[in-house]
C-alpha cells in the first residue's frame, strides 16, 4: 500500500468517486469527485492530535463495528493516505452545533469545515475497476440468527478479534462477555457518581446510608422531606450496585472462547442468495482456525462445509496439517440452525455426517464465512463505465481475455471480476496493467505514425 | 586512536544519528515502554534526536524522519520498528529522498525480537530493545556511504514453452514493443490445450482458441518461434542473460535476453497400475477427450472417478482443474446421449468460483449423479461394476459401467529439476516452480529477471493460464522498460591484494555470482548477481572477502555494544 502511495508514476485519490467517462480506449475523458474530507491533504501530518480530542464517538466500521472510532478519523491506522477525514453526518460542527475542537487541536491548521467537493477532469488512455466486493449480510439468513445471537459473527469479525490491533487486543473473548465488560464499565461510572452524592448525604446527617435506611424503612422518619431524598438517592444507588455486583461476578467466570465452530458457505451455493462459490472462504476458515489455535492451544474448531474447496497452491497440505495439528475437525455438510443455549452459549443443530445422527452441540463461538458478493455500487459504476455484468453480477469479461471488460480500453481484476483469492487477485491484476500498457503503447505508436 | 575515532575520521564529518523508536500501534507499545526506550536512545553517543512514532512507516512517521535529518542534519539513522525485510526499503529511500546516503540507515528489529517473542515480560522486554538500540547506534556511526549498481538492460524476453501460458505471455510482451523469442519443446505450439476437446465453463472449441491464440502470436513480427527446441544453457544475469538453444537438428543457437519466463506447463499423471487402467475400459480424463475429439465415444455407462494420485500421501496436493474437467467431460456424454447414466464419485467437488459452481448446478440438472466417498475408503473397480462406500448413507452400493474415467492430477513435467538448475531457480516438495511470495508474488521468482506462470506453477486453468500469462508480461515491462538495472550496493567485495584464489567462497555462494579469474589467480565477484547474503564473508580464511554494510569493524561495533 505504502510502495503504490510512494510511487512517483501514481496519483492516488482517494475518497473520491468517478461520476462519468467519455471518449474511446487510447482517449478516455474522466469525471471523478474529489469528496470533502474537510481536512486539507496537504497539510494534514496525519498526527491524530485531532482524533484525540474529538468528542463525538461512533462505532468503529473498520472494526466491523466492535471497536469505537470518532468524527474525525483515519479509515486505520495504517491508512493511505494518512490524512484524516470528518464524518460530516456525526460531526457536531457540520450538523450546525457548537464545537470546532479538532479545528483548535490541528497545528498544521488543516482542517477546514468549509471544504466542498472539487470535480477533476483526468485525460487516460486505459481503465483498470478494481472495485472488490461486498461481504454479504450475515442476517438475510434466518435460520443463522446472526443479528440475534451475540456469539454468532462472521468470519471478519472474527479476523479483528484474532488482529493484535484489533479491539480486544487479540484476545478471543466472546462478543456477549466483551458487552457484559461494557456494561460493567457503564454501571461503576453510574454508581461512583451515586455513591458521591450519598456520601455528601451522610457526611450532613452523621450516619451512613445503610444504616440511615434501615431506620427509614423502619419509617422512623415520617414526613421528613430531605430524608425521603436521601431515602430515593440510595434506593437508585442499589438499583445499580446490585446488578453491577452480580454481573461481576459473572465476569469472574469469562474465558476466551476456545471451542469455535466455523460454518462454511453463508449467503454461498445458496439459491436463496448467491448460486456461486465464494472460493476464498474455505481458506480463510482454515487460516482462522489455526491462529485461533496458536493463540490458544486449548481450541478445538470445527470446519462444517459442504466441500472444503483447498484448491490453491500448498492449501491442501495447509487443511491437512490443520486438521492433525491445530485441533481442527472437517464436518461435510450444512449446519440446519443455531439457537442460544445456557450462558450465551450458541447451539448448533446439524447431522453429523461422519455418524449419521442429528445432533445438538454448544460451542463458545460459531464464525460464519459470508460470502463474496458484487458490491451495492456495482451496477451504478458499470453504467458509468458503460460496461456490462455477468449473470452474477460481477463484471463481465471475454473468457479468452479474462482482463477484458465489454469496452475497449477497459478492463478488471480481482474479487470484482469474480470472487478469487490474493494470488490469484494479484496475478490478474498484474494481467489488467500489461493489457493496459498495451492500450496505451498501441496508441502512442499511432499518435507517432 | 580507539576505532570509534578511526569510524568518524572515515566519514570526516561528526557523526549525527537519529533514532526512531515505532509503537506499531499497540503491537510494539503495547508490550514494552517505547518512551523509555527513547528517552534511553537519547542518551546515547552520537545520538542527536530521538523520537517515538505511533507508526513511524506512516506517511507522518516518514515525515518526521526527514524533516529531522534536515533539521538536525542527520547523517546516520536508525529506526527501531520491525523487520528489516519488509521495511528497510521503504526507510531507506525516505531517507535517500531527504537528503541523505541510503546506506547509512540502520534499523533494529523490536517488534519481532521484543514485542512478540517477549510479551508477557515487559520489563525485561524494554531493556532488550535498549540493548538492539544501543548496538544498531554502534553500527550506524561505522556505516559508509555506499551508491547503487547500475547495468544495463537487453529488452527482450525468452519465453520457455509454448502452451496458453507462454503464448499469452509472448503475445503481451510483443503487443508492449519487446522483442520474444519463444521456445517449445514439442513440434507444435499450444502444449496441454492440443489435447483438449472442448473448453469449460463457456464450451468454446480448444482447437479454436488455440489456432487464434497461436495465429496472433506467429503473426507479431517481434516473436521468433524454435518449436522442436529446448534451452541447453544459462548464463548472465538479469538484464543480461546469454542463453543456449538447441534445435532437434544442427548447432546451438546463442541468444542474449534481458528476462525469461518459466512457462513449461505440467501433464496429466499416468496412472499406471491404479483401478484396473488399461486404455480401454478404464481410462483418464484426457483419453475421455480425445475419444469426444474425435467422435469415437460410445459408452452409455460412465463412472469417474476424482483424486486418482491425487490428495494422497504421495501427492498431497489438489490438482485444481480436474474436478472441472470431469463435470465438463460428464455434461458432455450428457448432451450426446441424455440417456447415458454418468455417475462422479468425488472426495469434494472443487468447483470453485462462480461459472464453475454454476456448471455443478447445471450438471445435476441434466442427470449427472455425484457420489462422496472417503480417501481411506476408494472404489473398487471390479468386471463390470465399480463398487464403493457411500459414507452418507453408511451404504456400500455398487454401479455398472462399461466405460471408467479416472481424474488424475497434473503433475510437473520430468525434466522440471533440470531447467531448475540451469536456471537456478527453486522447485516446491511437488516440483512445481516455487514463486517469490505465495501471496504477493505470484509470478516472480526470488532470483531477478525470471518469472513464472501457468502449470508451471501449479495447475491452472486455461482461464487462469491466460491471465498469468497476459500478468507477467507487466512484471517483465517493470524491468525492461527502464533505462538500465539499479540494484543494491549491499554485495560482497573481494580484496584482490590478499586474496588466494582457494575459491572457498566459490563453494558456498548460492547464486553463482563469483568466479576464479585463473590469470589472476583470485576470485571476483559479479555484483549484480549477488543478493548480499555474507556466505563467501563468514568463509574466506583471509577476511578478503567482505560484504559491504557488515564488514567486521561494523559488525564488531555492534557485538561490542551487547
């Protein structure tokens, strides 16, 4: 990412979108929109000063939404370019509030609310999309209960939970038991703000809450009005404490999630969604399973899978090693459904193959691999394109030129040509840069002539 | 005079080091104290600045690095982040571009070394990246500038093999202007895709794409074609090989390239001795489709069978395309004679993507019956009828058959391990040519100016051939579309005053790049071949053999600083 944002032969517009092309392959006239960040590129050091102290909080999407991010932000943290951007639809000084604080913090003085969008025109002789795809919605599938079921995540949440700078640290605790730690964290701040005012209370009156309370419910103090105050403060005061001391308790009992089941072909070879196989997912389960492994050796996964598609280059040798040396077991079929046992538990319903019997087991998490679809935009940017999709909705190529898109001079590589994984991805796309090279040299050669 | 003093003298100037300590977000900070690692680099001799970044790869931790050489007027820099192997590179050039000689970067390793290795003593964690950075600081100050070797670059490419992966290949580079001259061992272009009937998943005729894919590439001016051929020798370099081709007939031609593809192709496994093969009533896939090529299929009871040599413990690994092949093959006898019984018993269906699932669909929709069975459990082919276990049902069932169809994996070609060496480049466990990186090189190998592509690689379709093949063709044009070669000075020299000529490190460079000069009787070494791996350095008896950048005062800097 880095080499291509270094590169001197690359311009790089990022958070920017192309809005029409005109002109023929060797000549094509570009519209694209340069976005308003509301920070300006060439200022911005990417320092973070701004994100710091930025007050409005959101979830985080690069965190698949388990982390948190504020309004002013960079995609990660890694990100290029590194400049940040505002999120004009939660910024409190785009939405016409009061506030301005990332605008005082920024040394560079690059932020700037009065940014609109530019419109730039590019003269190219040759197009590469490489538009990627979309994950699909886990929650289309009923009998999954993905947006029900805590324990339930997909495959990419399940890589953020693995990732060191990931929001657990890399740590694989279950999403119920991270959200339990949260509202612990909610209930302390509730019940020390309680607890201070209680203690101005018994400071006044020389006594202390509890004992002051079971005189009062011993309606010692009829009719005294500051009392009955003092009464309310502390009866708020243990509608606090006391869930908060149960759930900490409970969060005693919180270990990282060491039996995962991993369901393959979510929203894939599914006539309800997608007919297509994702091709990648397989892999990545595999891949997931195993650093889920190496960070814990008491994990145990199961693979459920209809085939296990290792068809690349040392994949095969990667399933089978796996399976003999990552606790990793191979299921052949689909999972019929997943309900919510006891302690957050999800319970899979499934025939087990390998014994012929329906059964019903409980595992700590169950990661669905979702499958690689067109993205929302694709339709939209092809007709900008003025190029065609396949019967699935990718872009649609020549099979004898699988770069070449149905306009000359424009061609594709990667997950927006079909699904495929990163080798393949790359090999594809180094195939879309010669065929564009050629576009380009082919039209100089008659410029010349 | 101590050698610290000797260092500065060389470089006559003061010595002026920064130092760039990287959190790697959480990645390094998050497992041991990186301000006091700074706060200790400051102190250190020579050290003129030290700074703490949250990723010192970003573009605001590049920035800090060069607006510190230009404020402090840095001559030396390290940074303490992670490997050298994926980031040394990138700080270099940073620093290059600020100003200052490339080669007098230095970088520690904290995250691997540290961070990761450590992570639960954080104490203990922190002083050993004290200690990393106190001993690159020791190095850095006996650094010397170095600058970059240039060569030059013969624009154009050997192509070896002439299947759908060396034809694309040929017919990109030629399309971008380079000269090609394409090798084949056979009499004929078009390798594999000659013995193909009809193509998957779109069903266009084989001999069809192939008679258009070789007519574009014959008809390019710039192609010379040696069918009937095979290269005899290597030499040379990137940029400038010399390459012996030797024709059925007559004398060697010698060529001189600046690149060469690897595009060789593998063959369909004979699969002798396995389920009763014999040619007639059990045969492979790819008499399957001479028999559709030329009409004389007749059978009317068709069993296949997947993973014959293949994902066994001989040959681990799936050969990709044959799962493909045999429901193209089956969907075929299909549309012939919809009466035909066509029955697959597979371990999984490897029909990844989306036409090729679709053609599963489509399959099963004509009548063609898929079977599972269980690698420890294969069907036996007996007279008559294939009997096999189906593990779904726990049933032991048994099918007639008057034709069986094994589906054998490719497997790289014999004569796999001889180009290897004449190239010297590797091969993996299964004699597939191994890339440089699995993932993000696919088409390179880690020797420069040699590339890859095709079944050469690992089986690949003809879709996935072609795609390569058209691929390589813009890593050759990063190549040669460059006025001359620029490489690393990091390389070895050898000091002809006290060299002996025992050619010890003749012995163990493993890229070929020295060589024994008998007039003069010393070794010399080719430096644009060599990738500065130190092996002729730590062997040469006499210390005249040294790689630039870890001569011994620089390397004995560092170790005195443990």
């Amino acid at each position: 990412m880095l080499d291509v944002g270094r590169h001197p032969n690359i311009e790089l517009m990022a958070y920017s979108e192309v809005e029409k092309v005109e002109g023929e392959a060797g000549d094509f006239k570009v519209t694209v929109r340069r976005k308003a960040r509301y920070v300006d590129e060439d200022k911005c050091t990417g320092c973070g000063a701004c994100t710091e102290k930025c007050p409005t909080l959101l979830a985080d999407a690069f965190n698949m939404g388990l982390g948190e991010r504020k309004a002013i932000y960079s995609w990660f943290a890694q990100g290029i370019p590194s400049t940040h951007t505002i999120d004009a639809e939660n910024c409190r000084q785009l939405q016409g509030k009061k506030c301005g604080i990332c605008k005082k913090t920024c040394q560079a003085d690059a932020v700037n609310f009065e940014q609109e969008d530019r419109i730039v025109e590019l003269n190219v002789g040759a197009i590469i999309v490489a538009s990627g795809y979309e994950v699909f919605d886990a929650s289309r599938v009923p009998e999954y209960r993905y947006r029900d079921i805590p324990n339930v995540i997909t495959a990419l949440e399940f890589e953020r939970l693995l990732s060191a700078s990931g929001p657990t640290g890399g740590h694989l605790d279950r999403p119920s038991d991270i959200a339990a730690k949260a509202e612990i964290a909610a209930l302390e701040k509730k019940a020390k703000k309680a607890k201070k005012t209680l203690e101005k209370l018994e400071e006044k009156f020389g006594e202390s809450s509890s004992e002051f309370f079971k005189h009062y419910e011993g309606r010692q103090y009829e009719g005294d009005e500051d009392r009955k105050k003092w009464a309310d403060r502390y009866m708020e005061y243990l509608a606090v404490a006391e869930p908060l001391e149960a759930l900490k308790k409970k969060a005693e009992g919180f270990t990282v999630a060491k039996k995962l089941a991993f369901i393959q072909c979510v929203g894939s070879r599914d006539l309800r969604f997608y007919p297509f196989c994702s091709g990648y997912c397989c892999m990545h389960s595999i891949k997931e399973a195993i650093i889920a492994y190496e960070h814990e050796p008491e994990t145990r996964s199961v693979i459920f899978g209809m085939d296990i598609r290792a068809v690349g280059k040392g994949f095969e040798e990667y399933k089978i090693r796996g399976g003999n040396q990552a606790g990793i077991s191979y299921v052949r079929g689909r999972v019929a459904e997943i309900t919510e046992g006891s302690d957050r538990r999800p319970v899979l319903t499934y025939e087990d193959t390998r014994e012929r019997v329906v059964k019903s087991e409980a595992f700590d998490l169950v990661i669905l691999a979702t499958a690689c679809v067109p993205s929302k935009g694709i339709s939209a940017l092809a007709e900008i394109l003025g190029i065609e999709l396949d019967e699935f909705g990718f872009y649609k190529t020549d099979v004898s030129n699988p770069m070449d898109t149905t306009r000359p001079g424009i061609f594709t590589c990667g997950c927006a040509h079909s699904p495929m994984d990163i080798p393949e991805s790359v090999a594809q796309a180094s195939g879309a840069a010669a065929r564009a090279a050629q576009i380009l040299l082919e039209s100089e050669m008659r410029k010349a002539s | 005079m101590n050698e610290r003093q000797r260092g500065k003298e060389e470089a006559q100037e003061e010595t002026r080091i920064g130092v760039f300590i990287c959190d790697c977000g959480s990645n390094i900070a998050g497992h041991l104290d990186c301000a006091a690692v700074t706060e200790y680099a400051a102190k250190l001799p020579d050290v003129v600045c030290a700074k703490e970044n949250l990723y010192t790869c970003s573009e605001a931790g590049i920035a800090e690095i060069q607006k510190a050489i230009k404020e402090h007027k840095l001559n030396r820099v390290l940074v303490a982040s992670c490997s050298p192997r994926t980031h040394q590179p990138l700080f270099q050039s940073s620093c290059a571009e600020a100003g200052m000689n490339p080669y007098l970067f230095e970088m520690a390793n904290i995250r691997d070394q540290c961070s990761w290795v450590h992570m639960q003593k954080r104490e203990e964690a922190t002083e050993k990246a004290k200690d990393l950075v106190r001993m690159g600081v020791a190095k850095a100050a006996f650094l010397e500038p170095q600058k970059d070797i240039e060569a030059s670059l013969i624009p154009r490419v050997l192509v070896i093999g002439g299947g759908v992966g060396g034809l694309s290949a040929a017919e990109s580079l030629a399309g971008m202007g380079l000269e090609v001259i394409l090798v084949e061992k056979a009499d004929q272009l078009g390798g594999l895709l000659n013995q193909l009937h009809q193509l998957a998943p779109d069903g266009d005729q084989a001999a069809d794409r192939l008679s258009h894919l070789v007519d574009t590439v014959t008809s390019k001016s710039n192609v010379t074609i040696h069918v009937g051929s095979e290269v005899e020798s290597v030499a040379g370099y990137i940029g400038n090989f010399e390459v012996a081709i030797r024709p059925k007939e007559g004398d060697a031609l010698k060529e001189k390239v600046g690149c060469i593809v690897v595009a060789v192709g593998a063959v369909p496994l004979e699969p002798e001795g396995m389920y009763g093969y014999d040619g007639k009533t059990v045969i492979t896939q790819a008499e399957l489709e001479e028999q559709l090529k030329s009409g004389a299929f007749k059978a009317s009871k068709v069993v296949m069978i997947q993973c014959v040599g293949a994902r066994c413990p001989e040959r681990e690994y799936c050969s990709r395309i044959c799962c493909m092949t045999a429901v193209k093959n089956a969907m075929l006898i299909k549309g012939q004679n919809p009466e035909a019984k066509v029955h697959i018993l597979y371990r999984d269906m490897q029909m990844y993507g989306t036409k090729k699932e679709r053609m599963l669909w489509d399959a099963r929709g004509l009548g063609v019956r898929f079977d599972v069975y269980e690698a420890d459990k294969p069907p036996e082919v007996g007279e008559g009828t294939v009997k096999f276990e189906q593990p779904l049902i726990g049933e032991t069932r048994e099918i007639p058959y008057d034709l069986v169809v094994l589906s054998t994996p490719l497997v790289a070609r014999e004569d796999a391990p001889l180009l290897s060496q004449l190239l010297r480049v590797p091969m993996d466990q299964n004699r597939f040519f191994m890339e440089a990186h699995a993932k993000l090189r696919p088409l390179d190998f880690a020797t420069d100016g040699i590339f890859v592509c095709g079944s050469a690689r690992y089986p690949a379709t003809v879709e996935e051939a072609r795609s390569q093949g058209v691929g390589v063709a813009s890593r050759i044009a990063t190549v040669l579309f460059k006025d001359k070669l620029v490489t690393s000075a990091i390389v070895a020299e050898i000091n002809p005053e006290t060299c002996v000529g025992c050619q010890g490190c003749m012995e163990m460079c493993p890229y070929g790049a020295i060589v024994y000069v008998p007039e003069k009787e010393i070794c010399e070494v080719n430096t644009i071949l060599c990738k500065g791996c130190g092996c002729c350095a730590a062997t040469c008896p006499s210390e005249s053999a040294l790689l630039k950048g870890f001569k011994p005062e620089q390397l004995l800097a560092q170790i005195r600083a443990m």
